[in-house]
C-alpha cells in the first residue's frame, strides 16, 4: 500500500468541500437530527469556510492518496486556530477521515503516524483532538495509539448540543 500525503492549496476547495462533507456524513448523518446535521454540514465544510481556514497559517489540511485514489484527509491546528487548548506547545488534529471504500485497510494507522510525526518535528509536547462521546469505535482507536482522556468540551451539530473527549497524546523529549 503506496501512501503519500499532499498539503491542500487554495485550488483543492472543491475537493476538499466533497470530501469533508462525504465523510463526515457518512460517519455521522444517521445518528444525528437530519436539519441539524445540514444546517452544521453546510456551514463546516462550506468553500468559504474552508477557504478561511486553507488562509489560516496556523491550520493545515493534508489529503492522502493510495496510488491516484484519493483516500482521505486530515486537518491540524496550532496555536490560536485550535478550537480548544491553544497552547503553544499544542497541536491539534481537529479531523480526520477515510473514505468508506478504504476503510479497514491501516490508512487511518498511517494517517495519525503521520500526524505524529508532524507535531513531533514541530517540537510540540502534546497532539489533542475532540471526539464525540458515543464514537467508541474511534476512542478506542485512539486509545489503542497511545491517547488518553483528559477533558471534555461542547460540540454543537447545529440546534445540538454534542459531547466530545478530549484526548492527548503526548510526545516522548
């Protein structure tokens, strides 16, 4: 399995709007209040939206690709572009998703390895994300790499007023 990451440009806002709202909505919609979760979609993963955070200095969107197929993304956050934390010695990876038809594969393993070596070369203490409390599949995934709880915070889809773990990972000096 051929993975190669490719930092997100201005000029990737199309794709970037698809697959943020495909796989977010894949992972989510069902279990959600179908005109929350639209009046959330369309805003989160909006061009505009998305432009403003492409601009963002401190935020950094990565497709990854197997071969020409594009598999998933992620995105990070440092300094004051977390949505939570902001600490300087933090780093956040505020999303990160696979594709449903490349799901089960290790390219979520590669993906937050990947994302470690990031905040690693970065000299960052700690890597933190958000995620929703009834997402046990991806906390235990977490889990499994070395996270642990140590908060939570409010995560509103739409009207709704969501729960989220915050979980760290911490790098080793």
């Amino acid at each position: 399995m051929q993975l190669r990451l490719q930092k997100c440009k201005t000029s990737d806002l199309e794709l970037l709007s698809k697959i943020s709202t495909q796989t977010f909505s894949d992972a989510f919609a069902k279990d959600n209040n179908p005109i929350d979760f639209k009046s959330y979609t369309d805003l989160a993963f909006s061009k505009n939206t998305l432009l403003d955070q492409i601009n963002n200095p401190d935020s950094s969107f990565y497709f990854v690709y197997r071969g020409i197929d594009l598999v998933g993304y992620f995105k990070l956050n440092e300094n004051e572009a977390q949505t939570d934390v902001k600490l300087k010695e933090a780093i956040e990876l505020e999303r990160i998703y696979v594709l449903g038809n490349f799901q089960n594969l290790g390219i979520g393993k590669w993906m937050l390895n990947e994302v470690k070596k990031k905040g690693n070369n970065k000299r960052k203490k700690f890597l933190w994300l958000g995620v929703w409390e009834e997402n046990t599949k991806a906390i235990k995934f977490y889990q499994t790499h070395g996270f642990s709880k140590f908060g939570t915070h409010p995560y509103n889809v739409g009207n709704d007023k969501q729960t989220d773990w915050m979980m760290r990972f911490d790098f080793k000096e």
